[in-house]
C-alpha cells in the first residue's frame, strides 16, 4: 500500500480527483496518509474532513523564518510515514532538503503543456493567461516529477486540450482541470502504486508491468 500525502494551498479539486479515484479504485494499492495545507480556512481542508482523512496546517505565518517552515514541512511529512508527496495546487517552493529526501517521490501537477507557459511565476490563473494572450490553440496540463528547479523535473503523463476562441482564463482553466488534470493525477499515482513509473535520466519510462 502507497502511502500518498497530498499537499494543498486552496480549493482542492484534485485532492477531490484524487480521493475519488481511491473511492472507485481507479487508483488501487494507495491511500492519502495526510492532507497538509499551508492555509488556514481553505475548501481543500473541508474535503479533507468530509473525506475522514488526517489533515495538518503547516504555515510559513507561524513560524520566525523560512528555514523554520521548511523544517515543519519536511517534519510533518515524514511523520505522516508518506511514501509519495502529491502536489496538488500546493503554491510554495518546495525545499531543497525535501527535494532530495524525496527524490523521484514529490509529484506536481502543472496547469500548461511544460515547458510552455512553466516555471517561476506561472500558477493557477496566470498559467491560462499567458496562453491565452501568447494564442496558442492547444494547452493542457502535465503530472512531473519535482527536482530543484521550477517545473523543470521528469514529465511522468501529459494531457492536451483545445483552446477555443471563447475562452477567458477561467474557461480554459476549468476545461483543462476537466479534462486533463483531474485524469492524469490519479493516473500517475495509479502507475507509481503499480510500480510501472521508471525514472531514466530527465525522463520516464511508463512500463507495462512492475519492473518490466
Ligand atoms: C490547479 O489548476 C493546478 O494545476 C495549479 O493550481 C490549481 C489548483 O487547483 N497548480 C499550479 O499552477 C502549480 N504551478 P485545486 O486546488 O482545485 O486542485
């Protein structure tokens, strides 16, 4: 069983996608072991309590530095005995020192095609602006491995959806969370649960069976 602590910072629709898939065995062999916010007060806590599942708020606000927080962070999700860290629209930096305590281990969901419309400053909203304003008629949403840099470790599943000349940032965000994100996030903690996700370099094997 794949211990998976899922990290949040607002609404939580993918920690919903997540629990979901558990519920109706879309993702089998994995249970979410802790649901850590860096919010107080934010949806993806009350899908938490809805859902019984342990939750934790961890923020930078209650502690004297950056460091502190860090150390919490990483504290707390070694406690909860995580196998697997799932960024699920978790909006702070990642610390290095977490980084490679769990190397190949911290999933992220990303609102773009990476490495279009990726790396610092591009979250939530301003992701689907930027494509938006660039033009482009296809956008999407990718499940990688976090290394040290911003958006920039091994993509593990990509999704693509149409970009249609209607679109305001809000459309398209919701159309891509529809039709990618809320798929390919269990997707790939289905396939690590399975052990059928081979980190190779920069990039990822996905192998028909275990080990195969
Ligand atoms: C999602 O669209 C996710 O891809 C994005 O934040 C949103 C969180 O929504 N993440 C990033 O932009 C990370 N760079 P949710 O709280 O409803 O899951």
């Amino acid at each position: 069983m794949l211990n998976v602590a899922v990290l949040v910072s607002g609404g939580g629709t993918n920690l919903q996608a997540i629990i979901d898939a558990i519920a109706d065995h879309t993702i089998q062999d994995a249970r979410i072991c802790l649901v850590l916010s860096n919010n107080r007060g934010v949806y993806a806590l009350e899908r938490a309590r809805k859902a019984k599942l342990p939750s934790r708020v961890v923020s930078p606000a209650d502690f004297p530095d950056r460091e502190k927080f860090n150390e919490a962070l990483l504290a707390a999700v070694k406690e909860s005995g995580a196998d697997l860290v799932v960024l699920a629209g978790f909006l702070c930096v990642i610390p290095e020192k977490m980084v490679r305590a769990y190397e190949n281990r911290i999933l992220n969901i990303h609102p773009s095609l990476i490495p279009a419309f990726c790396g610092k400053g591009y979250y939530g909203l301003k992701v689907h602006e930027a494509a938006l304003a660039r033009g482009v008629r296809i956008s999407g949403a990718t499940v990688h491995f976090v290394d040290s840099g911003t958006d920039t470790g091994p993509i593990i599943l990509q999704k693509a959806v149409e970009v249609l000349p209607e679109d305001t940032p809000k459309s398209l965000q919701l159309r891509i969370m529809e039709q990618a994100e809320w798929k390919i996030l269990p997707q790939a903690i289905d396939l690590i649960a399975q052990g059928r996700v081979a980190v190779e370099g920069r990039s990822v094997r996905i192998l028909q069976q275990a080990g195969a």
